[in-house]
C-alpha cells in the first residue's frame, strides 16, 4: 500500500481505533470545557440570584408604597448604596466574560479538531461493511467465526449512525429502493428487521470466507518444530501447516506481550495513513489503516522480530528490518490483494518501490504477526485458496507469494475482513527474493 503524511486538519479519524481513541479524548476534553463553562455561568447566576433575593421589590407597587418604603430610614439607606454603589457593579460582573470565554476559546480549537465530512463519510461506510460483508439481515448467520449477538450490536449503531443524519448524502443509498420507507424504518426500534432493502448480490468469495463459510480444512496437525533452525532446537514452537498450495505456515506465541506492549505504544502522530494503490487494488484509492513504518536503521526489538522471522522460516532475512505496525478502525478492511507486485505483467509501474524489487526481486515471503485478539470479524482471508485466518494475539502467519520457479501464485491474494468489534493490530513484513535465492527450502 502506498501512504501519505496527513497534516491534523485532514486526519481520518474512523480508520484506526488508536485515532478513534484520540478523537475520544478530544471529546472529554471538549466536556471538561464544556462542563467549566457550565458552572462559570452557573456562579453567575447564583451571585445574580443572591442579589435579586436580597432586594425585596413590588412590581406594581403604586406611588403610596414607594413613599412608605423610603419613609424608613433602614431602606432610605440601602436604596441608595444599591442604586449608587450595587447596579454598576453587577453590569461590571456580568459584563466579565473572562471565566466563560476561556472556555469557549478550548472547545473552538476543539472544533478544529473533529471528523470532517469525509470521515463521517468512512465512517459510514465502514458500517455498510459491517452490514453486507456479514450479511447482518438474513436468519440463518454464520456460526463459526461469527457471533450473531455482537454482529446485531453493530447493526445496531450502524442504525444508529444512519438515523443521525436527516438527508441521504450517501452513495451508500443506492442500494435502496424505497428510500423514504427506508429512511421510516431506520426511526423505528432498533429491534425489528429492516426489510425496504434490494435484493442481496450473491456473495463475493471473500464475504463467504468473512462469513465462515469457507469448508474447513483437512485436520492437520499441530506439532513443535524443533529442526527446522539451531533456534528451534532450544526454542521449539508449536507450528501449524495451514496450507500446501499456498505454502502457509502459522505458529504460535512467538512474540511477547511486552514486546506487543512496546510495540503498540505510538501515538497517532506518529502514524500515518495507509491507502490501496492503483496496482494492487485498482479503482479509487481506498483509506485503509493507521500505520507506522520503520526503515533499515530499526531498533533493538525490530532486529530481534526480524531475527526471530529468520530463525522460523530458515530463511536469509536479509539486512533490512523494516517493518510496518498497523492498527484497522470498525469497519475497517484491506481489500483482496497480493503483495507480491509481478513486475512483468506490470513494466511500466511508477510505484516508489519499483526499483528496490527490480533489484532485489518481488516480495517472496509475507510475516504476519498478530498483535491482538480479534474473536469476531477482521480475519485475514485467502478467496482463492479458502483460506480464513482468525487473529490470535502472539501467533504469526507466514506464507510463499511466490512459487519455486518465482512466478506469483495467484492463490496469495489476501484480504482482511470488517472489523466489528475491538482493535486490530498487526506488525507486517514482506521479504524480497533474492536474499533467498540459496536458503529458500524446495517445497514442491
Ligand atoms: O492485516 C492483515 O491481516 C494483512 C495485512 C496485509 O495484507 C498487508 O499488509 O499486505
Ligand atoms: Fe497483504
């Protein structure tokens, strides 16, 4: 994926949670100011009060009474102090808006700060996701991965997001027939099913595979590998061979929750968007995720993953370790791709990595690691091969791009479903050919 440096106005905040979070925390501060002002006001009204109490006044009293009143020397007296002395006063003391306007001030650079309409937009859209990849409507829900009751709770805010919005400004809307009947419905308890929507599209392989329908696989064995590397045989890991067409291997606790702790720990300043591009994923380019990208000077845990990479697969890693963590938003999804590039069929690709592969070859081998527990929603998917990987936190997947001759294997391409629920996080690294070509096990 290609990326881009955002400058704070436009950041999308629906595309990661880390920026989700962020954007809560401009909220609570928005509320504290918020809160302050309300009770900067409230002060005044009481000191107001006070004063209006203490002043016993007739509002219709007539000419008799006025002169009663005055008659008596105690209110001849206060009369006077109030009326010289109290009413200036009181216009100064409303007049001072200092304790207020503080207040205002935050909460307008708090303005500048929330989601634009493109993100309202994302937003949105991630929901439609949520709705259509999980084919949210129908009765008969997947079972397996996915949870009808957390799966309803998204249908739900998805409603929700909907009715918050009076005019349709979506194209999410096409799909509707009855757009005023629709727009009735989505006002009714969030309860009763919506039915004024089209006809469903038959399902795309990646929403089956979303759905938990791809047929299970044949029951392979899990086992330690002990051989593979000198590290294995006083570090065994429990792998698993997930598929032999593609080569996709999957093991188990291989990277530490420390490690995922200091791994997870950036701000979203230091992170940046991560966008399909045109060769990969053609069409309009797409906001993925929030990434953070390191380079080939990486620090200490960088070179120890990427170390660890070397000692699972055998493989030559190479001198680089860059590496890119990355963190999906609800709804969030990457659409099917390869990582491979074949730059063959693609010659005149202008992308910013063209040379590092016509170099070093295409990108032979992908590491996953899994940085957090996602029990519903966000597995990573292989269409072709029917393939659905449900992240597990500490386990890595690691899978061939490439066949042995170094022809792309078309059965690679990957996708990662909706996320629905919680925060994902992964950390990503693809490894080119040429560091390979001597280690590379024959697996055909
Ligand atoms: O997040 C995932 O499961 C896959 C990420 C991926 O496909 C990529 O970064 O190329
Ligand atoms: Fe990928």
């Amino acid at each position: 994926e290609e990326t881009s440096k955002d400058s704070p106005k436009d950041i999308i905040y629906s595309i990661s949670i880390r920026a989700l979070s962020e954007l809560r925390e401009i909220e609570n501060s928005y509320m504290e100011h918020l809160t302050n002002f309300a009770s900067s006001l409230q002060h005044k009204v009481d000191v107001l009060k006070v004063f209006i109490d203490s002043v016993t006044y007739e509002s219709n009293g007539g000419k008799a009474d006025r002169i009663r009143y005055v008659s008596n020397p105690l209110n001849f007296f206060r009369l006077v102090r109030r009326t010289h002395e109290d009413w200036s006063k009181l216009i100064t003391f409303i007049r001072d808006q200092k304790s207020v306007n503080v207040h205002i001030e935050e909460m307008h650079k708090l303005v500048n700060r929330t989601p634009n309409s493109e993100d309202m937009q994302e937003a949105l859209l991630g929901m439609d996701r949520i709705e259509h990849f999980y084919d949210l409507k129908s009765s008969d829900m997947a079972n397996g991965l996915v949870s009808d009751q957390q799966l309803q709770r998204a249908a739900q805010w998805y409603r929700l997001a909907l009715n918050a919005i009076s005019e349709p400004q979506n194209n999410i809307f096409c799909s509707v027939d009855h757009l005023s009947d629709y727009m009735k419905e989505l006002s009714q308890d969030p309860g009763l099913p919506l039915v004024h929507l089209k006809a469903k599209p038959i399902a795309t392989a990646v929403e089956r595979g979303c759905r938990g329908k791809f047929p299970p696989g044949p029951q392979l064995v899990c086992r330690y590998n002990s051989t593979s590397t000198p590290f294995m045989r006083y570090a065994p890991l429990k792998q698993e061979e997930i598929s032999r067409n593609p080569l996709i291997w999957l093991y188990h606790d291989v990277i530490y929750d420390s490690e995922i702790a200091q791994l997870k720990n950036l701000t979203r300043d230091e992170m940046i968007q991560g966008i399909t591009d045109n060769y990969t994923t053609p069409g309009k380019a797409s906001r993925l995720f929030h990434l953070k990208a390191t380079d080939d000077d990486g620090g200490k845990l960088d070179k120890a993953l990427v170390n660890r990479m070397a000692d699972i697969s055998g493989l030559d890693v190479g001198n680089t370790t860059s590496l890119a963590r990355i963190n999906y938003g609800l709804g969030g999804y990457f659409p099917e791709h390869s990582d491979y590039t074949d730059l063959k069929m693609h010659p005149a690709s202008n992308l910013w990595y063209t040379e590092e592969l016509i170099e070093e070859g295409d990108r032979l081998i992908t590491f996953l690691f899994y940085m957090t527990d996602v029990p519903v929603g966000g597995a990573t998917i292989f269409p072709e091969a029917e393939i659905a990987i449900q992240p597990k936190k500490g386990s890595a997947l690691f899978w061939y791009n490439l066949h042995n001759n170094c022809e792309p294997n078309p059965l690679t391409r990957h996708a990662v479903c909706p996320m629905t629920v919680g925060s994902r996080w992964v950390l990503v690294k693809s490894m080119l050919n040429y560091d390979h070509m001597f280690k590379k096990p024959c697996y055909k």
